[in-house]
C-alpha cells in the first residue's frame, strides 16, 4: 500500500509540476507565442463575410453591365470605342459617385508610373535603344476621353486621376437603383513586345501584319464593398485588377481577313466564319479525343499576304463575366475540341500564328482540356462555354474565357523540352486563371497571392495530370527555400500589398503555391485539404472573398487549427530550420538506476521504496552492460507478468515489446513551426517514417524531445527526407551527422551569395 501511495504522490506532483510549468511558459510567451489565435490580425467577421468563413445573409455585390461597341483600326493601330454601363447598387448604401478604372492611362504621356521606377545610366546603348529612351517623342498612350455622358445625352460631371475616373452623380444613387451613362474613347494600342503591358500587339516585319491581344481597353467600373469601399488604387502597371459581375454585349469591328477569339458567346457566327469554317467547327464540337483544325495553316498563310479594305463585325455576348478581351490577326490558324465536364460540353479553343507551330497545333489545345478538367476536380465544374489559349510571344496573361500564352519555337520549327514545358505551364496557368480570379473573384490589386499563388498550386496538380513527369519548376517547398534565407531586408510578408513587394515572382506565386503544397501533402493530407479548399472554391465562385474566408474556410471545412500556419508563412518573413541536435540510446533494464536512485531521493524514500519498475540506461553510461543488447525486453519477469495477466492469449501474440529506446532531441534555429518528419533507417535496410505535429513545439520554441522506441537498431535519422517542409539547411537534418564534402561548401556558398 504505501508503494502504491508513494507511486500514486508521484504521478500527481509530476502532473501539477507540469501544468504550473505549461501555465508559466504560455504566460511568459503570450505576446511571441506562435501558436496563439488570429484574432488581432484578421478582420472582425460580420454578416457579410462570417466566422466561418462563408459568404453571410447579409453579403451583397454589385452588378455592372456593359454595351461595347469598338473599331479595331489595323492600319494606324488604334482602338475606337463607345459604351453604355449600366451600375446597379446592390449595397445596403447610398452612392453620391462612381469610380470607373482607365488602366491605360498607365501609358500616358503623363503617367507616373514611370517616375516611381528607379533607373541608372547603362555602360552602352544601341542606337536604337537610345534613340527610343532620350530622342524619341514618348509613346501616347493612355484614353483619349471624348465624352462622358448621361443616359439622356447631358454632359456628366467626372474628374481624372491618372487610371481612376471620378463620376460625380447628379442624384445620389439609392439601394436598389440603377444608374447607366455612356462614354466615347479611343487609344493608341502599344507594341507589347517591344513597350511591355499586360495586352497589345506584335508586329510580323517578316510579312507586315500585327496579332492583337486586347484587353483593359474600355474604361470599366471599380468594385465598391463593405471591406474596403471603393477599390480605387492606383494601377501602377503590376497589381492587377479588382472588377465587377455584370453581362456584356460586344461589337467588335475589325478587318474582314481577320480570325477572333473573344470573352462570350459568338452570336453571328454564320455572318463572320465562311461555310468550310462552319463545317469543321460543328465537327470540332463532336471531337473529344483530339483537336479539330478549323483555319489551316496554308489557310492562315495566305491570308497573311492580303490586305482586306472591307470590315466585318464580331457579335459576342457574356453573362456573369467580370472582364471582357479579345484577339484578333489575320495571321490565326484555329483549332478546338470539345471537354466533357461531367456531362456537360466545354470547347477548348487554340489561335496561333505558324511561328507558333508545331508546338501549339500539337500541344495547345489539349492542354486547355486537360487544365479544365483538372481545376473543375479540384474546386468546381467550369461553368462557362469555353475556353480559348491565344499564342502571343513574351506575355502570359489571362482573361475570361481567354488569355495571351508565350512559347514558340526557334524559326526552323525544332524546340527543347525546355521551349515545351514552359509553354505548357504558361498556358496551364493561364487557363487556370478563369478559376482564380475570374470566378472566384479576389482582389489581385490588393492580395496577389489571392490569384496567383492559388492558382499556381493547383497549376502543379494539372501540370502532373497532362504529364506525369512534367518539370515542376516553382511551387514546390524545396524551390522556394533560396528566397527563404535570402536577405531578410529584401523579403516582405505574402500578406503585403502587390505593388510594395521586393520579389513579385517568390512572394506572390512560389511562396503561398509552397505553402498550400506543405497544407495539403504534410499538414493536412489530402482528403481534409481538397475538401476544404474545395469547400472554399464553391463558397466564393463569382463573389468577392478576402484573406480571412479563406483561412476562415479552410479550418472551418477540415477541424484543424491551422492560425499557427498562416501566421508564420504567410505574415511573417520566417525560415523553417530543423535540426537533430542528439539521439541518445537507451536499453531496458529491472536494476535501479542512478537516475532512479536521485528521484526517490528527491521524494524523501529509498530506491528499494519503489514500485516494481523497468528502467532505461543509457549506452553511454557507466551503468551501462553489454548483456543488456542481448537481454529481450519482454524476458523481463515484471512485464512478463503483467503482460499475462492483463492479456488474453489472443492479445498476447500481437504484442511486441522494443529492445531499443532513442531519446532524440530535435532543435529549431529556425523562426517557423512547422511539423517533424523522422525517417529512420535500421541497420536491416529497411525504413520507417514518423511525423510529429507542428504542435509539438507549442510549449518550448527552441527545442524537444521525443523517446523512439524500436525493435530493430537504427543506423541512420533523417529529418524531412523528401524536402517536404522547405527547410534552409539540410546540414543538421541528419544522424549521424553528413560529412559536408567541399563541393557542399561551394554550393551553399554560391547560394547564399
């Protein structure tokens, strides 16, 4: 009895010493503590956007519709247009004016963009190079604003500044009201190749013509929400565009030898495509297995030699888009098929000029099929008609239901594997877009990462979908770790807004696409992640979701407590370091150990007061044996019993008592918590993986300890074998410890340098 009261006093000091620890530990790392809940950096939730992350009873947008009619001038290329827009006000407020977007002010005469870019003198210019910086009159671009008008033909009252037009409404415009108005513009379209922007045109020398890919090309409304107001930054040329749902009808007059892709329903197609054009794109809805080509390249060649005096208008219309573009050449061949998303008909669509072929007939369209069908497996069936990849040289941007894909072989028509898989993942990516942001309709002015790092994770799931061994080239945890350990005072948070960021391409694609890798492969596993990020796909497709609906979403769809994660990764600038800092090995023994010995002293009893016990030794000790490597763990009389009298016979079979115990103590330089993941390996060859939660470090940031118990002896430890968790240095990951070869210093020295 008194072995069993001094046992039982034991266990209960040991406890309360234990939670008086925990308690003191949390209170003095409240304010550091990484494990602490979101509440001061997310927004309160409301009815609107709610704690669970879901849209709420109360959540509004606002609706804005569009008549475009618009001339495409080939010969002085230019941009003639008019519109009428038609805003409703959903919200639950009164609007005394309206704030409309002129991104192509940007290219202004007397833009600022370029007088917020830092510039220094080069050691050489070429003529041409220097003539078009300091001789040359600045290109002048931007809207030529001809009138701005009220629905009853008055004159309207508005202000520029710079991409944001000011409408001043006569009358406020209530809940519930309507407002339209209309406006007369034109512009000079750029040379996107040689000028930069996100839509222009190329210019062929070798046969004159010009392929157009245009888009912001009419003036078009801002959003207007309960989280921000108005979204009216500025657009400086990066960050990209927040926009409204609305319904378009579209005119678009070009020449009449030009082939067009555009957003929407083609509602003339018998009075713009010729009857052979019509057979084979009839064909071509029927063809599920392969493209169908519907303007050859022999086709496309010759209309390339003629100049058509006549024009033609295209007709679209597009209900529940957020954006409208279109491309136009005479230089297009065209191909399509039909994709079946589950049971219903979508039309991948591909254009491209014979500088893109073969890679493109071969290639293209496909790739548009196999993306549909991978993102509508991961968020929700794609909703719209089609699809359409536009071959346009050193762009990759995206639209709805079309975007602009670079990749072209070299003239003699051969191209590297290289040329090919980056031409495939622009245009996955690409026509990934449609998911993010033009249905699931994120701010990308304000949080990039919305957009562009979602959408470039699930591009890896496509990638691997249209080709098994496809090269990951971004996204994955181990190719974001050179960013990591970079220079701190070059590195911003994700959660920075687009335009304020050191490294668009790491921060606003590879790091958060590494991070939702990690969430789905490590933390959370597959079933809980894809169901939640679905869950989140469907809650917000054509609404307006923010950052904390999808962290909000994410936990609310799977039960895991996941603050620790978007904290670290996603508002702080932190590295994940993770060591093994010492393994010490143990064998079972019945003897009292010295160990024993001072904590019965501690308790003010004798060694020979304790309970009947199996105890560890350390092989390193001196109280160590070499019989005890041969001696079996379940030989030991006092478990022997126990095991026979608290088990059937039945049970007693599947039970297997280890002969080895490693303590092993796992350090974290590092600033992130991130989960452990142990690979050992045992002197028979064979492996076994375990993996601690990140939770593990919720009591002590610095390091812990673990007892690994085995039945076989471990030749080797490995920390993160796979390169799963994006640690920056592999050096403590193992035990024992990597001899580091002079050909490892070079390399680690040529990375950090």
């Amino acid at each position: 009895m008194k072995k069993i009261f001094i046992s039982s006093f034991l266990l209960l000091f040991v406890t309360f010493s234990s939670f008086a620890q925990k308690e003191k530990t949390q209170k003095a790392h409240y304010n550091t503590n990484k494990f602490r809940q979101l509440k001061q950096e997310l927004p309160t939730p409301n009815s609107q956007h709610t704690a669970s992350g879901a849209p709420g009873h109360e959540y509004t947008q606002q609706q804005v519709d569009y008549d475009i009619a618009v001339i495409l001038d080939d010969e002085n290329q230019r941009i003639y247009g008019e519109e009428t827009i038609t805003y409703h006000n959903n919200s639950n407020d009164v609007l005394t004016y309206l704030w409309i977007q002129l991104d192509q002010n940007m290219r202004a005469q007397n833009s600022k963009t370029p007088d917020i870019q830092q510039e220094k003198t080069n050691a050489l210019y070429t003529p041409k190079r220097f003539a078009s910086k300091f001789v040359e009159n600045p290109f002048d671009g931007g809207f030529k604003i001809e009138y701005v008008k009220n629905i009853d033909g008055s004159n309207a009252s508005y202000l520029i500044n710079q991409t944001m037009m000011r409408l001043n409404l006569d009358t406020p415009l209530a809940p519930g009201e309507k407002h339209s108005f209309k406006i007369k513009w034109w512009y000079n379209i750029n040379n996107h190749v040689e000028q930069g922007g996100r839509s222009g045109f190329e210019h062929f020398p070798t046969d004159g013509n010009n392929n157009y890919i245009i888009a912001q090309f009419y003036p078009r409304l801002a959003v207007y929400d309960n989280v921000d107001g108005w979204q009216n930054m500025q657009f400086w040329g990066r960050s990209e565009f927040a926009l409204e749902f609305g319904n378009f009808n579209v005119a678009i007059t070009t020449p009449k030898d030009h082939i067009l892709g555009a957003t929407g329903v083609l509602t003339n197609e018998k009075e713009v495509l010729t009857n052979t054009q019509l057979k084979r794109l009839e064909k071509a809805r029927k063809s599920y297995d392969k493209p169908v080509i519907i303007v050859t390249q022999e086709e496309a060649e010759k209309a390339e030699k003629g100049r058509a005096k006549d024009t033609k208008t295209w007709k679209f219309y597009a209900e529940n888009v957020r954006d409208f573009a279109f491309a136009s050449s005479r230089k297009y061949i065209w191909d399509a098929m039909a994709v079946d998303i589950n049971g219903k008909k979508v039309m991948a669509y591909s254009y491209y000029s014979k500088e893109g072929n073969p890679l493109w007939e071969k290639h293209s369209t496909r790739a548009v099929a196999s993306t549909l069908k991978t993102y509508s497996k991961y968020t929700f069936d794609y909703p719209y008609h089609k699809a359409i990849s536009v071959h346009a040289r050193s762009i990759g941007m995206e639209y709805p239901m079309i975007c602009f894909n670079f990749g072209r072989p070299k003239p003699d028509g051969t191209y590297s594997d290289r040329t090919k898989y980056r031409m495939l993942g622009v245009i996955i990516h690409e026509v990934g877009h449609n998911f993010f942001p033009m249905i699931i309709n994120s701010d990308e002015r304000q949080w990039t990462w919305m957009d562009e790092g979602l959408n470039s994770f699930v591009q890896i799931l496509a990638q691997k979908e249209y080709d098994p061994n496809f090269p990951i080239r971004r996204g994955l945890p181990k190719s974001i770790v050179g960013y990591m350990r970079g220079d701190q005072s070059k590195i911003a948070p994700i959660m920075t807004q687009g335009d304020k960021v050191y490294q668009f391409g790491n921060n606003a694609y590879a790091k958060p696409a590494a991070g939702l890798y990690m969430l789905r492969q490590t933390i959370m596993g597959p079933e809980l992640f894809d169901y939640a990020f679905k869950t989140y796909a469907r809650r917000w497709k054509f609404k307006h979701p923010t950052p904390a609906d999808f962290f909000r979403t994410m936990e609310d769809a799977s039960a895991m407590d996941l603050d620790w994660f978007w904290r670290g990764w996603f508002y702080t600038t932190g590295s994940n370091d993770i060591g093994i800092k010492e393994v010490k090995k143990y064998y079972v023994t019945d003897k009292p150990t010295k160990r024993a010995e001072k904590m019965a002293k501690r308790y003010g009893i004798t060694v020979d007061q304790l309970p009947p016990s199996l105890y560890l030794v350390s092989e390193n000790s001196d109280e160590f044996s070499s019989d005890l490597k041969n001696k079996k763990t379940e030989d030991f009389s006092i478990l022997k019993d126990y095991i026979e009298k608290n088990f059937s016979e039945e049970e007693q079979k599947t039970l297997k008592a280890p002969k080895y115990f490693y303590e092993l103590t796992f350090e974290k330089p590092g600033d992130l918590v991130m989960p452990i993941i142990v690979e050992f390996e045992y002197e028979d060859g064979t492996k076994e993986r375990k993996q601690y939660p990140a939770q593990i470090w919720r009591l002590n940031d610095k390091e812990v300890t673990k007892v690994f118990p085995a039945s076989k002896a471990i030749k080797k430890i490995t920390i993160d074998p796979d390169e799963e968790t994006a640690d920056v240095d592999l050096s403590n990951n193992s035990w024992p410890k990597n001899k580091e070869t002079k050909f490892d210093k070079f390399k680690k020295k040529q990375i950090k340098g």
